[in-house]
C-alpha cells in the first residue's frame, strides 16, 4: 500500500490569501502587532503554531502561553469562518482525492501547518470532509516535518500497516519540500499559481492542478 499525503492550503485549496488575511488580522485585533508586510519565508516555521511562536518572541519578547494560544486560535477560527465563501478548491482537487479514495491499495492522510479546527472548515467549504482522514497539524506540533511525521504514523495506524511501500507528499511551500528532504520521502509540487518558486527550489516533479488526475496517479512512485 502507498500513502498519499496532502497539504492544504495552496495545494488542495485556493485558499492562502484569505487565510493569510485572516491570521495577520488576528494578531492585530488581539495584539496590537502590525504583520501586512510580513515575509513568512523569513520565519524559521511556517506553521500557525510555529509563527505564532516565533510572533510573540519577536514582538513580545516572550513565549505565548496556551490561554494565549488559544485566544489566538479562537479568533482565529471566527474570522476564517466569516471568510469561507473566499475559499476555494485548486481545479480538479476533490475529484483527485475521490479517485485516489476509490483504489484499495491507496492511503491518504493530511498533514497541513495550520490549526486543525480552521482546516476542517475551509475543507468543508468546497465540500471536503476532513473527518474521512487521518490528519497531522499544527495542534500536534510547530515543526512541518514532525507533522508529517505524526501524520504517517497515524496512517499507519489507520491502515493496520507495518509500513508504506512508498510515501509521496502534495504541498505548494518551499518549506513542504524542504521538510519532506529531511524526511526523505517523495514530493511532487503543485504550483498554481506558476510562479516558479518550487522549480527554482530544485522540485523535479510539479504539477499546476489537479485537472488530469489519471496522469497525476502515474506520477505517483
């Protein structure tokens, strides 16, 4: 059996602008913090958990504490909910994850660097239920690598597997290639918005959607 994993926004949803909007927002409702011109490459983690780490070192001098991490994610979660309609999927995304769903010998789990709640509800804005996956993110920890690692290991657990036969994982960040390097599985890249980015990381295999699934399952080792 061969497990597919899947990042979310930018890679199965269309979703980084407003999500990027609505994160920034809250660190300025909340905080006071101004973030509209932050660079998130220039951040060591670029999960929620890990910027929200590195924010209040930066602009606080501290180390948040959970009251405070969890006022920032329910915040959080209100604004995305207010901005569901500004969501959605990269072309072809949904009938992908069917077709891959519809073969036996095909595992999937999700692993994606935002809070798993306001996962949950952008996927449920084009009709993804989350719940039908086994899903790593930033509730389980800051570092993308250590996500996609849990999100492995819960697969493995889902799918009573000893082990994969191969791992391949979809992401649209430089930090989704750099991550699965360190892990040593597979990448295939998605850029959607054909901005190079990924190619000029040294990404081999890039996709721009997900409008010709059939080809994208032959990319599949």
């Amino acid at each position: 059996m061969k497990l597919i994993l899947f990042d979310i926004d930018g890679t199965l949803l269309d979703s980084i602008k407003i999500d990027d909007f609505c994160f920034k927002s809250t660190f300025k409702k909340l905080h006071n913090i101004d973030l509209s011109n932050a660079d998130w490459s220039d951040f060591k983690h670029v999960t929620d958990l890990g910027l929200t780490n590195e924010i209040f070192e930066k602009y606080l001098n501290k180390q948040p504490s959970c009251s405070e991490i969890d006022a920032i994610k329910s915040e959080f979660i209100k604004q995305i909910s207010s901005n569901t309609k500004e969501i959605t999927q990269i072309k072809g995304a949904f009938e992908f994850l069917e077709l891959v769903n519809s073969h036996n010998d095909l595992a999937i789990a999700i692993a994606t660097g935002g809070w798993k709640e306001t996962a949950v509800l952008k996927c449920k804005a084009i009709g993804i239920d989350l719940d039908m996956y086994v899903v790593g993110s930033s509730n389980d920890h800051y570092d993308r690598s250590r996500i996609i690692q849990i999100s492995m290991d819960k697969a493995l657990k889902e799918y009573r597997q000893n082990f994969f036969d191969s791992v391949v994982y979809f992401g649209d960040g430089i930090w989704d290639f750099e991550a699965t390097g360190k892990l040593g599985i597979n990448f295939i890249g998605v850029d959607s918005k054909n901005d190079g980015r990924l190619k000029n990381a040294g990404c081999k295999t890039i996709i721009r959607n997900f409008s010709n699934p059939a080809n994208i399952l032959n990319l599949i080792p």
